[in-house]
C-alpha cells in the first residue's frame, strides 16, 4: 500500500481534524527540542480517547507502518523524532490532557498521558497535596513522556524517579490492544510487574496513555543553604551529615563546580555572587516540611554550622527570605542556559555509586587533560542521587566544529570511565536515538538479549520506535 493510500486510512478510520497529512502541518512535529535531530513522517495522529490511539496502533501493525509516540519533546536524546523514514506516523498525545480524578483519602491522581507535569503539580497542590515528580521542562514536558522516560528531577533524592511514583498505567499495545493497568493499588503481588516495562520504554513497546500517580502531603515550608566545597570528596561527607540529621526532610542536594558559577555570573542576568569570593565548588541543598518554618530553619542552621565545624564546608549561606531561596536556586537553575550561552558544548547525563563520585572525577579529568588537552570542564547534578551533568565545552581558541570533529572521542573516554567506575551512561534522559550505540556496546550481552525478547514478543513487527533503545 502507498504511503497516500494508507495516510487516507487514518483520515477515513479517525477524521481529518485528528490526522494531518500534508507537509506543512506535520513540519512542526519532525524535529527534536535541541534541533539535533530531523526525520520525515506521512502522517501526524492526535487522538482526543484512548480508542482512538487503538485504531491508530492496528491499523499500523497491520501495514507495517513505524509509529513515533510523542509528548511534550522536551526529551534530550532524539526519541521523540522520526527517522528519515517517509512511512512514519507521530503519534502525539497532546489532546490526551484530562485529570481524571485526584483522591485525597487514597493520595492518588490519575491523568491521560498527555496532560503538562506543571499542571498536574498545580492540580495537586490546589488539592492540598503535593506531585514530587519536578524537572526545570515541567511546564512543556508530559506525563507521558515522564513517565516513559522514567524522568528525574530535583527531589529524587527524597521521593524516588518516576517509576517509583506510578501505581498504574493504561497503555495501547502495538497490536491495539489494550493494557488496563490503570489501578491504584499501593500493594499487588500478582504476578511479574508489568507496567514497569512500559516505565522507561522511550515509546519502543506501546503507547502510554493515562497514569495513575502516588501523592504525598504538601512540604510548602522550604530552606536552602549554599555551602561552598573544597572537593567532591568534602561534598560527599557533608551530604552523609545532611541525610543523618535530616532524613526525610532532605529534599535536593545539587551539586556545581565553581566554573559553573563563573559562567552563570557571566551570561545569566539577575543572579549574584553569593560569598565574597570564589570556591572550587558548591552544593545547593534543600530542606522541605509540612509545617514549621523556625524549626526548619533551625534545624538547616545547626547542622550546617557542625559541617562547618567539623570541615565539611568552606562557607555557607543560609536563605533568610523566599527571595534569596529562589536567587540561591537560579544559580543552579541558570547553569544549561549560560552554558548553552558559552558555546558549543557535549552533554553527558550520566550516574555512578554516589561513593565513587571523587575518585570517577579524578580519574576523568585525569584522562580527559591528557587526551584533549584545555578542554573545559562544567560539572552539576543531582549529586544526591549520583547524578551528573558531566558536560564538557571546547579549548580556548579550537574551532567551533571542536564538537563535530573531537565529540565522538570524547564521549568514548568519558562514558569509559563511567563504565569502569560501575556507573551508568544515561542517569535520567534516556537512550533515544543519541545514546544508542554506545547503550549496545555497553550494556550486559544477557540484559540486552531479554530486552529484545520482550520487545519481540510485545511488538512482533517491530514498529513501535523503531531506531530508538534497541
Ligand atoms: C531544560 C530541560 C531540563 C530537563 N531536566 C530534566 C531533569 O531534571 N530530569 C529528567 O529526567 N529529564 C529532564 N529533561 C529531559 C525531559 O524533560 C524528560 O526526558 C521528559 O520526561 C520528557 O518528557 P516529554 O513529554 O517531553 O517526552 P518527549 O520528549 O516527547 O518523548 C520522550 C520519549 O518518550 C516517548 N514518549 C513520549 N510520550 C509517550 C507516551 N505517552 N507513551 C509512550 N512513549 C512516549 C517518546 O517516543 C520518546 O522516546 C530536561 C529537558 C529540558 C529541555
């Protein structure tokens, strides 16, 4: 069947108004959210019910058509776009975006794929309760895609990924069938967990369309203190001092290096230097509670004041005011901005026993001068949960194609090193089409070999994604 003939298909199985064919309304669905990646596509499909999702799901297995599921395409790694292939359906779930109900007894919200996570932590907290799930993309990116990349965030440490965070999930299967796992259940041993192969599955076994969420009570009281650090070494100790004292309450614990710092005070406006002077590098923690700010506070005051005692910490400043809670913040927020500011530059979203945090960094840097000499170092992350943004920007006076032509290289030292430090190459955003080569090269020959068992026996034909993971 010709690409038009079944394009007319969908149109006659789902209506005009639901796919698009020609090319100027599809254009704006080809392409990822940092332009690294373009592909071609003959249809784009919204379905406003998850039957309709159906149709479109058997339809395609039955012609042997690829289908790209997409949400909100904040993703980092190219998932979210079709390849060159001119068969392709995008397969958006933006119209998919009712709540379909918040329990306040059970603390739970159930949501169509489609809804935006900022609405869905506004639902919440209008509620009186509070989604963790929280990623600086929240106001664009969808449950749905969270929920099938198994997104981070900022308060992992304290409630977990994604995955810990879904009671259930409905999802269409590529044969249309579908999977009605939408139940809130906290407790259900019956069996192999099954929506947890969905939960991180980058759209490459079936389509998510509604979820089933786990909320908690609201933690509106905040404290945040600044430490600066010698080393990642010294961030490690005062991050074992900080869970000890503070358990639960223990929200963020971010960590930038001090050329971080430098390239924020440099390109971001309305941030300010926040000690006199400059320090190798800096934590940024986070202590939320439900209720009693003074307590809170004191609380953030004495154990960092025994930190800076016991030489867990060089400096510290502790937020006095909402405003310098958020200015304290903007200044890990901003790094992606100023860097993107800086230059072309590689990302490395990685994660590693947080232990081995100091000694991976050594060894990295170690490798990485001897190799490249002059390239630049800006390290950030969730460094509470082992989290890294390990990215790297180009030598003083080296082309501006440095990326294109040292990239590769580049990326096999460091992902190298994570891998000899027992760490994983791909911490929060997936694998998608960017990670893709170094995934298979990297990952145990028998977990990969049941993966693609199960994607087999999901997705016989193969057309869920098709490029993307496996
Ligand atoms: C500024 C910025 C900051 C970010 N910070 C973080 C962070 O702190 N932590 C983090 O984890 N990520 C972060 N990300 C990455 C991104 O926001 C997450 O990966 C997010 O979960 C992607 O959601 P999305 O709706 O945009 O998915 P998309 O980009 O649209 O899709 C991502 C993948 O999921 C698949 N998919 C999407 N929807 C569905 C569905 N309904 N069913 C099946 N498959 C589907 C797609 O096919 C694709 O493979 C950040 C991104 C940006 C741009």
């Amino acid at each position: 069947m010709s690409s038009t003939d079944f394009a007319q298909r969908l149109v006659q199985a789902l209506g005009p108004d639901t796919v698009a064919t020609a090319e100027q309304d599809i254009a704006p669905w080809l392409s990822d959210w940092r332009g690294l990646y373009n592909g071609r596509a003959q249809a784009v499909v919204r379905p406003r019910r998850t039957e309709e999702v159906a149709t479109c799901l058997a339809l395609c297995q039955q012609a042997g058509v690829p289908v790209v599921p997409r949400g909100g395409n904040t993703g980092l790694c190219g998932g979210a776009t079709p390849d060159q292939g001119a068969a392709n359906v995008v397969l958006s779930l933006d119209r998919m975006n009712a709540v379909r109900g918040i329990d306040t007894i059970a603390n739970t919200l159930v949501a169509e794929a489609g809804c935006i996570l900022g609405n869905l932590r506004r639902a919440a907290q209008d509620a009186g309760r509070l989604l963790p799930l929280s990623l600086a993309a929240e106001d664009s990116s969808q449950i749905g895609g969270n929920v099938a990349t198994n997104a981070g965030g900022v308060n992992v440490v304290r409630y977990g990924m994604a995955r810990e965070l879904v009671l259930g999930l409905e999802a269409v299967l590529p044969t249309g069938e579908v999977f009605h796992g939408l139940r809130t259940l906290r407790k259900d041993n019956t069996g192999y967990d099954l929506k947890q192969l969905l939960i991180g599955s980058e759209g490459t076994l079936g389509v998510i369309t509604a979820v089933a969420l786990r909320l908690f009570p609201r933690a509106d009281v905040r404290s945040v203190v600044l430490a600066a650090v010698e080393s990642p070494a010294q961030a490690l100790r005062l991050f074992e001092l900080l869970y000890a004292k503070c358990g639960a309450r223990l929200q963020a614990f971010e960590y930038f290096s001090g050329d971080c710092l430098d390239l924020v005070l440099t390109h971001a406006e309305g941030v300010q230097e926040p000690f006199g002077q400059r320090y190798p590098a800096y934590v940024l923690v986070e202590l939320a509670d439900s209720a009693d700010d003074a307590a809170l506070n004191a609380l953030l005051e004495s154990v960092i004041g025994q930190a800076l005692e016991d030489e867990l910490c060089l400096d510290a400043v502790v937020s006095a005011s909402l405003a310098q809670l958020q200015g304290l913040w903007k200044l890990r927020e901003e790094i992606s901005e100023a860097q993107r500011a800086d230059g072309p530059h590689l990302k490395h979203d990685v994660s590693l026993p947080i232990e081995r945090i100091p000694d991976f960094m050594a060894s990295a840097q170690a490798r990485l001068q001897a190799q490249f000499s002059g390239i630049r170092p800006f390290i950030f992350g969730h460094f509470g949960d082992g989290n890294l943004h390990y990215n790297l920007s180009r030598p003083a006076g080296a082309p501006r194609d440095w990326a294109a032509t040292q990239g590769a290289a580049i990326t096999d030292a460091v992902l190298d090193e994570v891998n000899r430090y027992g760490g994983s190459i791909s911490a929060e955003h997936g694998i998608g089409q960017l990670k893709r080569d170094h995934f298979l090269h990297s990952k145990d020959p028998l977990e990969l070999r049941l993966m693609r068992e199960i994607k087999r026996l999901v997705d016989p034909a193969g057309i869920m994604n098709p490029g993307k993971l496996l």
